[in-house]
C-alpha cells in the first residue's frame, strides 16, 4: 500500500471479507501528509470545493457551508466535518462541468493540498466562476521502505494499488523490475503516470468499490 498511511488503513479496513483473506497488506506511503500551517482563512460566505479527502481533514470544519466534491468518501466525509456536502461527479472534469453549468451565487474556494492535477480553479475561472485555492497541506515524497522492496523482488505475487498520479510517478522512480508484481491503478490518468511500469488492471471507476474489483481481477489473473 502506496498512499498516505491513514488513507492506506481506510481502504483495507473497508476491503471485502473475502477479498481481505487473500492479502497480506505491506504499508509503505510515498506521500506523508503534511498540515500548511499558513493557509489562508476560509470566508463564511464561500462554498467549498474539495477534491480529495485530505483536503476535508486539514480543512477548518463546515459549520454547515456548502461544499463540492469529488467522490463518495471524499462528499461522505466533508459531511462528518460539519459541510453542507453534495457530491459533483467521480473525476475533475465532472466536477467543473457540474460546477460550471449549476447557477452560482457564492464564490468558490477550492481547498486542497499543494500539488494537485486537474486545473480545477483555472478551468472554472474560464467558465466565470469566482474561484481561488486555498492550500492546507502538503505532500511530502518518500522513499519505498526496505521491506516494500524486498517484497517486489520475491516469487510471490505482489499487488501494488496505486491511486494517484503522483504516488505513481513516485513508485515508477522507485520501483525494483519483478516479474511477479501486479498494479493496479484507480484511472488511465494515474496508469499513464506509473509509465514505464506495465499497470496490469485499471479500476472501471475511481472508487474504492472499482478498486478492490480491480485488485480481484489482478489476484485471479496470477
């Protein structure tokens, strides 16, 4: 497991029973997340886009103001922290088209972390939306630890998830050639990110579901 390791524990918490009882989870992050202690305030009349749950965690709480969102756990979440949330499509360009053609009294402020892909804030700047980024934490690299290596090298399959681009450039640095791993990645963008390491199964959504179906057809393709 390549992402931040509370997100990591998350999603194998919520694995299938099944599924679960055919792995063996090795954590070892790419990214550690790091707080931006100077991010900007948040105005009480702005709505909220948030596009990873990273950005809900390290973002102040709701207090019942609207926000956007990017996915299921990421909407389910800025809900627990006190937002108004509603979810506006599964991938960025969803998520400006819905904000672009939705008719929009407030501006906006997109809070996320400081590498981010999608050109959210510029895109709905074009369509005249009023936007800014606000940047609350940061993404730090790391190196694959000792045991992740040792792993890879090994005969015995090894499932690498991998669901962002970054951490795929980041684990298409790093990773050591085997012959027995399988990645699996959440969508073309992040597939196309872990070039030159053949992904092996790309997830027919960017959910948690469509990952572990993902990870499934990796453990019976051998």
């Amino acid at each position: 497991m390549t992402r931040p390791h509370a997100a990591a524990e998350r999603f194998m918490a919520k694995m299938p029973d099944d599924l679960k009882a055919q792995v063996s989870p090795l954590f070892s992050p790419l990214l550690t997340i790091v707080p931006v202690a100077d991010s900007q305030a948040i105005e009480a009349d702005e709505a909220a886009i948030f596009t990873s749950s990273n950005g809900v965690i390290h973002a102040p709480a709701g207090s019942g103001r609207m926000a956007y969102c990017i996915g299921t756990a990421t909407t389910e979440r800025a809900k627990q922290h006190g937002w108004s949330a509603q979810m506006a499509g599964q991938t960025a360009d969803e998520l400006v088209a819905t904000l672009t053609d939705t008719p929009m009294t407030r501006h906006l402020v997109h809070i996320r972390g400081q590498h981010t892909r999608g050109d959210v804030v510029t895109r709905l700047r074009s369509a005249g939306r009023q936007v800014r980024d606000c940047i609350v934490y940061d993404q730090v690299p790391q190196l694959l630890s000792a045991a992740a290596h040792e792993a890879l090298m090994r005969e015995e399959l090894t499932i690498v998830p991998l669901f962002s681009p970054r951490t795929a450039m980041q684990f298409a640095n790093q990773a050591p050639r085997s012959t027995s791993m399988r990645v699996v990645a959440l969508s073309s963008a992040v597939a196309d990110a872990a070039r030159p390491v053949h992904v092996d199964s790309v997830a027919v959504r960017p959910d948690a579901t469509a990952m572990y179906e993902a990870i499934r057809r990796a453990i019976c393709a051998g």
